[in-house]
C-alpha cells in the first residue's frame, strides 16, 4: 500500500515489537503492516470489553500473535479461539465460483501451514489460547463462550466466513469488532458480495477500508 498520507505508526515501539512478534510467528513478513496497524487498534477497542477473542482463519498466526504480544494477553481475563483447518482451504466450503477464480489453488505452494504443532508451539508462551482445529462451519460449535468482543474472519473463501459471521454475531457484545481481512480485496469479489449481504440481514453495513479489510461495530440494538 502506498500513501502520502502519515504513517507514524510504523515507528511507534508497540506496533513494531508486535510486528515482529507476527513475523516470528509466520516466519516470514507478508508486509501487511497497515492491515496489522487496524488490527491491533480493533483489538486495543475491544479489549475494553467483556467477551473473548475469535479469529476464524489462523495460519502460522501472524496477527492474532501481533495482537497477543500488543495486549500482553497474559494479563487478559480472556479467552482467545483461534479456529483453522491448518491443512488450508476446505474444498467442501467453497462456491463454483470461488473455485473457477482457482482459489483452491492457493492449497498448493507453503503459504498454508501444513499442521497444528508449529502453531500451538508458536502460541505457547500465552495462557487462555484455545485452538480449534477442523473446518468452519463444523468446528464453531466447539466454541464454547457466549460473549464476544472481537471477531477477525480470514478464511479467504466465502461460505464459511458467512456462516462464521451468522454464529458469532448474536454473541457479539455492543461496541464488539468483527474485522474482514479480505473484504474489498481485489479478486475477491463474491466474498465482498457475500458479506454484503449477510452483514444486510444483520441491519450493519462495512466499513471498506483501503487495506482491504472490512470493518464493523456492533451498535446497540
Ligand atoms: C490467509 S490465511 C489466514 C492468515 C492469518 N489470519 C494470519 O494472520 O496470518 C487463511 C486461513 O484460512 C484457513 N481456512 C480456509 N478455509 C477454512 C475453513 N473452512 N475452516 C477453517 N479454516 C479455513 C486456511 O487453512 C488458512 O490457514
């Protein structure tokens, strides 16, 4: 991403401490910095809150690793779940024309991580991490809380961040994030189309951010 606009940010000690934290934890830096600076401020808002954490598409655990390292989880009365498949996009959980884009095709190469280890080794420094392994939607009803304060969906396919999106929102606490890592990405198009429509029978619209990400706030009501 480019801009003339400021990027203080970037130098600020806690987001570059948790930058890294991320790039331990992917072993490598997807230069996201931006889509990390929004992260970490949802985060920060919904900290405040009652409720857990949820991400829903985790890999290595880039971010929700930046965001543990920003919060000091340990000193957090929160739980956070972190659901994947961590073997990659499920063939099952996909639309025709996700699958035409050839996004199952993002399965091939060592992007996805190939297994659970490396992650619960990665996030074993922090208590109240609860990994669930196995595909969205069969895996939700293995999240056990009722209340949620902040929701991060990067599943980058459609049908299970809808689903995600529909179990999670009614847990939702007022002033609650759900943050959209692929909203108005370019080549994702129906999942924006998608989110659209699921956030429209909720009564929210998204925010599009020019990271790409989505974002909304649970407002009372
Ligand atoms: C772009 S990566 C997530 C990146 C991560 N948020 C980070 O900060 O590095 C997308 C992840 O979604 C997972 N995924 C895709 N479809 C899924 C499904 N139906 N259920 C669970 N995980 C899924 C993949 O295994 C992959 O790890």
């Amino acid at each position: 991403m480019r801009t003339i606009h400021n990027a203080d940010f970037l130098r600020d000690p806690d987001f570059v401490a948790s930058y890294a934290r991320g790039i331990q934890a992917a072993e490598a830096d997807y230069s996201f910095h931006w889509r990390v600076h929004v992260g970490l401020w949802a985060a920060s808002v919904a900290v405040k809150l009652e409720g857990d954490f949820v991400e829903c598409g985790v890999n290595r655990g880039f971010l929700s690793s930046a965001i543990m390292n920003s919060l000091d989880w340990n000193a957090r009365g929160k739980q956070f779940w972190l659901l994947d498949t961590f073997a990659g996009i499920d063939s099952r959980f996909v639309t025709d024309e996700e699958r035409a884009a050839g996004i199952l095709e993002r399965n091939e190469g060592e992007f996805y991580v190939g297994g659970v280890d490396v992650v619960r080794e990665n996030f074993s420094e922090w208590e109240r991490v609860r990994i669930v392994v196995g595909a969205v939607p069969e895996s939700l009803v293995e999240v056990d809380c009722d209340q949620v304060a902040y929701l991060h969906l990067d599943m980058n396919c459609a049908p299970p961040e809808v689903a995600a999106f529909e179990f999670f929102w009614p847990k939702m606490v007022t002033g609650g994030i759900v943050l959209l890592d692929d909203y108005a990405y370019r080549g994702y198009e129906s999942q924006k189309r998608a989110m659209d429509e699921v956030a429209g029978r909720a009564g929210v619209k998204i925010l599009s951010l020019p990271t790409g990400q989505g974002l909304i706030v649970k407002t009372p009501g």
